[in-house]
C-alpha cells in the first residue's frame, strides 16, 4: 500500500495511471492547487536538466584535457626523482669511499690487534727471565745466562761460577 | 646523515676479540732438586716426567730427587710461599698475574744467605729450571711447573 507521499512523488512524474491516478486525483483537497504545482515542479526540473546536467566534451577540448593532464605529469615526476636523489646520502661515490675507508679502517685495527697479540701468544707458551743476580760477595765469578729449549718449552736460567757446596746440602 | 653503526659495532667486536680471557686458579709446583749420577738410578719424580728428556740431555745427570718442594694453588695472584730442604730455601713470591703468565720473585738461599734473585715471567705452559750450585758430585736445580 503506497503512502501519499509516494502517490504523490508518482503523480507528479506522471506516473500513475488508469483507476490509481482517478482515485488519487479525487483524494486531493485542491485539485487546481496539485495540478498548478505539478506544473510548476516539471518547469524546475527541466530547468535543473538544463543548467546541470553533463557537459559534453568535443574531441578537441577532450584532446586538449589529455595534453595538459600529461605536461603535468611530467612536470611533477622531475622533481620527485630529484627529490629521491637528494634525500638518500648513499650515491656510489659515497658508498665506494665508505668502503674503502672501513677497510682500511679494519686493516689498521687487525695489524695493531695482532702486533699487540703476537708478544703475548708467544709468552704464553714461553716462561721468560726478566732479571736474575748473586750475590758478587758469595759468588764473585758467578756468570749468569738464560735461554729457551722451545722443543720442550723449557725456560732455563743458568748459573755459572756459584759457590760449590759439599754433599752434605743434598739432604732433605 | 652518515651511519656511525656499523663502525661502533665492528670496533666493539675488535676490542672484544682483543680482550683476554679470564684465567681460572692454577696450582705452582715448586721444587729443590738434586742431579746427580749414580749406578742404579731412581725414577723420576712424577711432577719431572714432563721435563725428563731435557733435564737428562740438558745437565748430563741420570738421576733427580726432590729434596724440597710446594704445591701452591694461585688465586689472586699476590701469594709467596717457600720450598725448603734442610739447607736450601726457595722463597716464591708472585706479583700479579698478567697475559703472559705469573710474575714471579724468586730467592735462593742458603740457609740465611742469599745466594741467587730473580724476576721470572712463569707461563702455563712453560716450566721455568734454574741451575743452582754443584752440591757435592751433584747440581742444585730450581724447578718451577704450572700444573
């Protein structure tokens, strides 16, 4: 069942027709008044057709559209390749001299490290004498020396010239 | 912008490869021994073995015997202690602990004479044999092992 509002959105677009349109048209209070307004409502929507509806583009404005759309294009995509270059610090230049700086850098670091290792690997195997004396009044010809046996890994301080002593010290 | 990371991270990681170990507790066995050459010689004692070969190639005696000795187990690597026979003294004190080892202050004495000091690096792995006076037919040797 359509309310009134619907008949009459209907009867003004001219849509109801036979036995729907006779019944509606004797329900209205004012039937000079429906129909000056059904009038009035056709003028404003012609109206509305004429001054909004789509413009038609012709070929050549629609051409015209198209070229000017593209110059703006190119226009816009310069600057952002621009903008991309300038926004990265890493051009190839830059990033074969990083390079070749870390490397050396590392290079530097690796000699120093393995300088300052090397005494220390090779003390590690190795006990090493740093100093020895007697006493020159016990032991006046008393000569001192020292040297590795690296087969073995022996440190050895040897003494020459220290006083002898008797068997007797041998004891335990 | 320059990216100081990746230098940061690889000099951290040559420092840490630099940085030594640490070291654990480590006993010093220290010993008075007497060389000599006899006809029936006795075994060698067990913490020699190690530096048999050489100690027979390198003083020309067949026979070893301890006559004084200590087992020291280093913490700190500040400790003394003395290995001692009946005549002979050998005061041991260590001064610290570095890359390379134990620095050690050695003293030989004679009963209260002083008869040889020295300042030794004693690494892990390196026995440190200190020749000492001929003692009768024989020779004092300061044998010194990390074990």
């Amino acid at each position: 069942m359509k309310t009134f509002e619907e008949k009459w959105t209907a009867w003004l677009d001219g849509q109801l027709t036979g036995k729907e349109l006779v019944e509606f048209e004797a329900s209205l209070p004012d039937n000079a008044a429906a129909k000056l307004e059904k009038l009035e409502a056709k003028k404003l929507g012609a109206l509305l057709k004429r001054e909004l509806g789509a413009h038609a583009i012709a070929n050549e404005e629609f051409f015209s559209h198209q070229l000017r759309e593209r110059i703006a294009r190119e226009n816009v995509e310069p600057f952002r390749e621009q903008a991309a270059q300038v926004s990265t610090w890493w051009t190839i230049r830059r990033l074969f001299w990083t390079g070749t700086a870390s490397l050396a850098l590392f290079l530097v670091f690796a000699v120093f490290v393995m300088r300052e290792k090397n005494p220390a690997e090779q003390s590690r195997y190795l006990s090493q004498i740093l100093n020895a004396r007697v006493d020159p009044v016990v032991s006046p010809n008393a000569t001192i020396s020292m040297f590795e046996a690296k087969g073995d890994r022996v440190t050895v301080l040897w003494t020459e010239g220290l006083q002898s002593l008797p068997a007797d010290y041998a004891a335990k | 912008m320059v990216r100081p990371f990746p230098f940061v991270t690889a000099f951290i990681a040559l420092i840490m490869s630099a940085a030594p170990g640490l070291r654990a507790a480590e006993t010093v066995w220290s010993g008075l021994v007497i060389a000599e050459n006899v006809a029936q010689p006795e075994s060698i004692p067990l913490e020699l073995t190690r530096i048999e070969r050489l100690l027979k190639e390198l003083f020309g005696y067949n026979q070893f015997q301890v006559i004084g000795q200590s087992s020291k187990t280093l913490k700190t690597g500040q400790e003394d202690w003395l290995a001692t026979s009946k005549f002979f003294g050998l005061h041991v004190d260590a001064r610290g602990e570095s890359e390379a080892g134990y620095v050690l202050n050695l003293k030989l004495y004679k009963e209260k004479e002083l008869l040889l000091e020295t300042d030794a690096k004693l690494s892990k792995r390196s026995p440190l044999v200190i020749k000492g006076p001929q003692v009768g037919s024989g020779q004092l040797l300061l044998v010194l092992i990390v074990q």
